[in-house]
C-alpha cells in the first residue's frame, strides 16, 4: 500500500470477493487515515465463501481497533540468533547480486555486510552490555549499504575503506546512535570488517592474508551457495565471541530478562484498575510493604527531622564544599520523600483528601516503578524498595564523610565512591583542589590511577574500594578474560586515584 494505491485495491477487493478469490494487502501502517475507508467497505461487502482478505501491518497506534478487533491476528517475529539473521539476508539477494561481474572483493564485501548488519541487530539482545539502548536496525540500512558497496565497486579499483566507514557511522547505521560508547563500537566493527587486509587481499597462492573475524574463512569464490554453506555451518546458538563480548555474557543477560519477567508478573498479579482509581483496601495491600520499609529504614537515625541550613559561600576546600553540598541535597531528598509517603498513608488511612499528586505516586509504586518526582531529584535504582533502601544508605554515609571532611582526615582514609550521590563531583572537586595546591589551570591535568601504590606525581589522592568490573577480571595486575562460568561482575582491589600534570609534547 502507499503511492496511490488506495483506489486500485478498493477496486481489486471488490472483484477478489465477487470472484472469492484471496486477496493481500500489505505495509497498512503507510496507510493509516485510510482504514475507515476499508472498514466501510468489508461492512458492504457480500463475498463468496472462498474469499479471504490478508492484511500485514508494522506496528501503529494510529492502526484502528475496530479492524483488529474483526480479524484474525497472527503475529510473525524473526527467529533470533546470528545464524537466521544471516541466512535471512541472503535469501533476500539473489545469485546475480553476488556473482557481478565475477568480482570476488565485492563478494566478500558483501558478506562482510551481513555479518556486520546480523552483529548490529542480534547484538540487542544483550542491552545494556551489548547495546545501552535498542536501536532500530532495520532492512532500510542493510539495502542503504548494500547500495553503497555495489556504487563502490562500479567505480575505479583503488578506493579507500574510510569512504565506507564515513558513510556507515555519520549517515546509515550511525545515525540512530545516540550514545559515544555504543559509537566507540560501531566503529571498531567497521575497522574491523571492512578493510583491504580483509577484502581482496590475495597473496600469490590465491590464499587470503588476513582471516575473518570468529576464525571463519571466507570462501574464494563469488558464488551463493558457497556463502550460504559457511552460514549453514555456523552453530544454532549465537557465541559471545561473535560480538566480541565476553564469555559470561549469557549470564547477565539471563539475570536482567529474569528480573524484568518478575517485574511484569508482579504487575500482572496486581488488579487492572489498581493505579486507575482510589480503592483504599487494594492500596493498603499493595503499598503497605513500602510504607513500613521506610518506617524501619528510618527508625534509628533522625534524617527525617534532621534541620539543615543551605551550605554557605564559601573560598575553602572545594571537597569540603561539595561533601557539604551533598549531605544538605540528601536530607533534604530524604525529608521530601518521607513527606510524599506520609501523605500516601494519611490517604489510606482516610484523614486526608486524595490529591493529583498522591494519585501519581501512588500510581507508579503500585505498577513496581520509582516515581518521577524521587527519580527527579537523584537518578537511582528503578525498583522504589532499592531506591529507598539505597536513599538511607547514602544519606547516612555522608554524615561519616563530612565528620572527616572537616577533621581534614577524609583523604588519607579509604573511601567507597558508591557512597556518594554524585561521585563523579567528588572526583571533579578533587581536580580543583589539586589545581589550587599545584597553582595550575584545571585543564592542565589528567586523571589517573594505580593499583602499585601511592602515586608520586599525585600531591592530592585518594584511596577508592568497592569498585566493580564487569566484562573480565582484574587482579592488580593484568587483565583475565572471562570464561562462561565467571561471576557476571567480580570486585577491583583497592587503587589510588589522583590528578597529575599533564606532559605536553609541542
């Protein structure tokens, strides 16, 4: 559908159900504001009982109920894996787009491009570590590049792969990337790929000089089938080393599928018109878990009825500053959420009026979701009972640095980053205090860190544990890959942590 063919298959469903012949219309997610049109016309219809209308459709919010009500739903999702992706691609390229003009360069490029384009895609299975978010990957970038390889190869033979890398990272694939450390990857694939080491560089035995990436040997031939059996002989099951991540992948993504099925079974288990409406006998129910964690959480210490007065200006330490900064941001954040579950509770209680504001935080909590108004004022853990159990912590922590702080003691103790709301401040505050002891511009030093002792450049460290690496392991030493039994995250030794002149080279 789409172009102009709204009156030609109006005119065909008219003579396919006279006729009671099938008919398919597909892509009606181009034609939307047209809908009502075909539901007029199915309700005046009178067809054969042969006739049958299929419709295929994307997903749509605009895609009119009443139509999916009346029909027959069958939905159609590709079979996951590196392997199906792959074989998808080249049951969609036919044995003349491989074989043209019998260049064997371009056929490895273009197997270079559906391993690329399947990496890309499969790859999103395993977010946050593989992709920090799903990006829409779709067949429109695989036949943008494909375009692109065959226009390449039209031209002259000496041309550069940066052409390709350009176009797939600023234009094609790139261009729905959003984030720098998801890019630092797309690009190390297409160095990795797409380069003469790798395509059409023959030595004089015909044998290639360089080796596909995962240990596969690229046939030396521009036929399809030859293609179609190495993808056939890859295994059913994706590797991690198919992505370049690490051998434990499987594990965290297993571990953050399985706490999302809970969470949606939670929810599941919850009655429909819970967050819809007030019933204080379901919110009682629901909501008395939270309420009575933040009454234990804060039974011993007087953070709720803790008076602070904002910090002043000040010229001293800029650590101290920020620790006091951090410890008036946290009791009042504290104070803020006790003050919004005191009025959830005199709601339920029935002494207080339900207001817009109750209604939504009550909302949230009783579909498992932080509320907008905590995740406002600190970004933490999206589950309400480890935002609050992380809330108390953390305000409670940076009572303890402060005391040092002010003893000036807080730099020559270990510190535990995790306890800070803000800890790449803290390290930032560092830099400005080192800048002031050294009479240097901020911007004249750089970070870094050691794990063989103090360092001797640092006039200002610090001593950081509970750090935590995932991905591989670390001893102090050297790095270890991961095997498949790993533990998905292992702790760091403690490491000093400083800034240091920069050495300029001019």
């Amino acid at each position: 559908m789409g172009q102009g063919q709204a009156d030609l298959a109006l005119q065909t469903l008219r003579e396919c159900a006279q006729n009671g012949e099938w008919l398919c219309l597909k892509n009606l997610h181009l034609v939307t504001s047209w809908l009502p049109v075909l539901e007029k016309e199915l309700n005046t219809l009178h067809p054969q009982p042969n006739f049958r209308l299929w419709l295929t459709t994307e997903v749509h919010p605009n895609f009119t109920p009443i139509l999916l009500q009346s029909s027959l739903k069958i939905t159609y999702e590709a079979p996951p894996g590196l392997k199906k992706n792959l074989l998808r691609t080249y049951e969609s390229w036919t044995p003349e787009q491989i074989n043209k003009k019998g260049n064997l360069a371009r056929a490895h490029s273009l197997f270079c491009l559906a391993w690329f384009h399947a990496v890309c895609q499969e790859r999103r299975n395993y977010i946050p570590q593989g992709w920090t978010k799903f990006y829409e990957f779709s067949l429109s970038d695989l036949r943008a590049g494909f375009d692109i390889i065959d226009g390449l190869f039209e031209g002259s033979k000496d041309f550069q792969w940066e052409f390709v890398h350009g176009l797939f990272e600023n234009a094609i694939y790139g261009g729905r990337v959003d984030n720098y450390f998801d890019m630092r990857v797309l690009r190390s694939y297409l160095e990795q790929l797409f380069n003469s080491r790798l395509i059409g560089s023959l030595n004089a035995r015909g044998k290639k000089m360089s080796t596909f990436p995962c240990s596969i040997s690229l046939p030396n031939s521009c036929s399809i089938l030859d293609y179609r059996n190495i993808i056939e002989s890859l295994p059913e099951d994706d590797k991690p080393d198919f992505f370049g991540l690490p051998a434990n992948i499987a594990r965290s993504s297993q571990r953050i599928i399985s706490s999302q099925v809970i969470s949606q079974l939670r929810i599941l288990s919850r009655s429909v018109t819970a967050g819809c409406k007030f019933d204080r006998e379901i919110w009682s129910t629901e909501l008395s878990p939270i309420l009575n964690l933040w009454k234990k959480l804060n039974q011993n210490s007087n953070l709720i009825h803790q008076k602070v007065s904002p910090p002043a200006e000040q010229q001293g330490s800029p650590i101290l500053s920020f620790i006091t900064l951090e410890q008036f941001n946290a009791i009042r954040l504290v104070q803020s959420v006790h003050q919004s579950l005191a009025s959830l509770s005199k709601v339920i209680r029935g002494t207080s009026l339900l207001s817009s504001e109750v209604q939504r935080l009550a909302s949230a909590l009783l579909n498992q979701k932080c509320p907008v108004m905590w995740q406002s004022k600190w970004e933490g853990p999206e589950d309400p009972l480890q935002y609050l159990r992380s809330l108390v912590a953390r305000a409670l922590a940076i009572q303890n640095w402060v005391e040092k702080a002010e003893k000036q003691k807080l730099l020559s103790d270990t510190l535990d980053l995790s306890e800070l709301f803000h800890p790449d401040t803290f390290l930032n505050a560092l830099r400005q205090e080192t800048a002031r002891v050294m009479r240097c511009s901020v911007d004249s030093l750089k970070f870094t860190a050691s794990w063989k002792g103090r360092i001797q450049e640092g006039k200002l460290q610090v001593k950081i544990s509970g750090l935590q690496l995932e991905g591989c392991s670390f001893d102090g030493n050297r790095l270890t890959e991961n095997l498949h039994d790993s533990p998905s995250v292992s702790s760091v030794l403690p490491c000093y942590m400083a800034w240091i002149p920069q050495v300029l080279n001019y």
